[in-house]
C-alpha cells in the first residue's frame, strides 16, 4: 500500500471542515528557517559539530555543562538573527480562524510561539524556562541568557549548582506527552510537517490521531501508509502559500 498523495487545494478543503486541528512540526519547518537540524544528512549530529553525548545527555551534563552552553551560545546567538516562515506564520492565522488548534511541536526553538502561536506544547522543551540543578529553583530564560554575557556556566544565586534550561535531554522524560495523547485523540485533522515521523514518542501521535492525517515532509517518512493518511513530499512553505491561497487566507508578515 502507497501513500494517498494530496494536493494544496484538497488539504485546504480538509482545512475549512476541521474544528480541533492539532499539528505535529519536526525538524523540517525549523531548518526552513535557518535552524540547523540535529539527526539530518548535514545535521549537528553526523557533522559531529557538537558531541550529543556531551551536550545533551543528562548525565554529561551534571559532570560538566560547559559544552552544552558552549552550544547554546551559537544556538541562541543564531536564534537572535532569524525569523519565523511562512508556514509559522500560517499556523498563526490558522489559530486565529479555528481556535481549538493546537501544535504540539518536537523543536527546542521557540519559533511558533514567536511567530504568535499560542496553544504550543514543546515536547522537547525549550529556553523559555530553566532550572537549577541542585535546589530546583525556576529561572526565565531571559535571566539565564542574560548570565551567560559574563558566566561560562550559569549558576544559581541560591545555591551555586548549575542552571539547565527546560530542554529536553537524553535521560530525561519528554514533556506534555499526555496532553499531547489526549490532543491526538479528539482531532479532527492532524498536520504533521517537517517530520519524518521516526523519532519516539512524537512519531506515536499520528498513529493514534482521531481523523485524518495529513503529512507535508521534503523525503521518507517513518508511518506506515493506511487509510485517511496523505502525504505532500513539497517544500513546507511553497506548500502552504498554495493552500492559504486557496482558502483566500492572507497571511501576515
């Protein structure tokens, strides 16, 4: 069994007549933007640019946390020179005209919510918030940011332990995931874009989606074909000016 294909005009039409969407967005919309992935040909981990048993194992961490935050200043520093995409900036219009949409996002990048994405929960986690170490107490990502100009290492004011930002790391539990179960469940309409669907647990969602599922990802994915799946192998963005024209949407900048 192949994939059911699907056109920007038959996605807009699946658009129009769903109420609670839920959006599944991977490493695809973030590369788009100018973020470096992680697991891709080119991506962090095969590059070798950042070893991920140093800079994101939990463990690593707690021993010595000046690698991660030796990424983390090219990451944010990064972060600080783009902007959100076009597709970012439709799942903000598409929240607007259909408020029960939801994304539930694999990126530690912040991009939807700084595009004005409200409903977000980042399965991986994020900089937005962090944690110290050793006494637990919560930082902004802003205060943490803000050591970081004249701290190798951030370290709580309490009690001098290491501050993590809530990213996820290897060893660590993801966040959100019953809320993101639940979410599956009652969709009308899943998108899942910019993923190949291969990395666990968020690769489960589409497989427990309550409609149809509809995939926008540039290369192979990792769920099985079955019926009410479609899949657009298009560039994301390209992709979504189509079906914003289609629906006479007008997408802000």
């Amino acid at each position: 069994m192949s994939y059911q294909s699907i056109t920007p005009g038959e996605c807009a039409a699946k658009l129009s007549g769903a109420d609670r969407v839920v959006v599944v967005s991977g490493a695809g919309l973030s590369t788009a933007a100018g973020v470096p992935d992680f697991r891709g040909p080119k991506g962090l981990y095969v590059t070798r640019a950042y070893d991920p048993e140093q800079v994101f194992e939990i463990h690593g961490f707690d021993r010595d946390p000046r690698p991660f935050y030796a990424f983390t200043r090219d990451f944010l520093s990064l972060l600080g020179t783009i902007r959100p995409t076009f597709t970012h900036r439709f799942l903000v219009e598409l929240e607007r005209r259909k408020p029960e949409t939801t994304i539930i996002t694999q990126n530690i990048d912040g991009m939807h919510q700084r595009a004005g994405s409200r409903r977000v929960y980042p399965m991986h986690g994020d900089y937005e918030t962090a944690h110290c170490r050793g006494c637990g107490r919560g930082y902004e990502g802003s205060e943490v940011e803000a050591m970081l100009e004249h701290q190798e290492v951030p370290t709580c004011d309490r009690c001098g332990v290491a501050i993590k930002p809530d990213v996820v790391f290897f060893g660590e539990n993801v966040r959100h995931f019953n809320e993101a179960q639940s979410l599956a469940g009652a969709s009308d309409l899943m998108l899942a874009l910019g993923t190949s669907l291969t990395v666990y647990p968020a690769a489960m969602l589409p497989e427990i989606a309550g409609g149809e599922v509809v995939i926008v990802n540039q290369g192979e994915v990792g769920m099985r074909p079955r019926p009410g799946v479609f899949l657009a192998d298009a560039n994301l963005d390209e992709f979504f000016q189509s079906v914003a024209a289609e629906l006479d949407w007008s997408v802000e900048e």
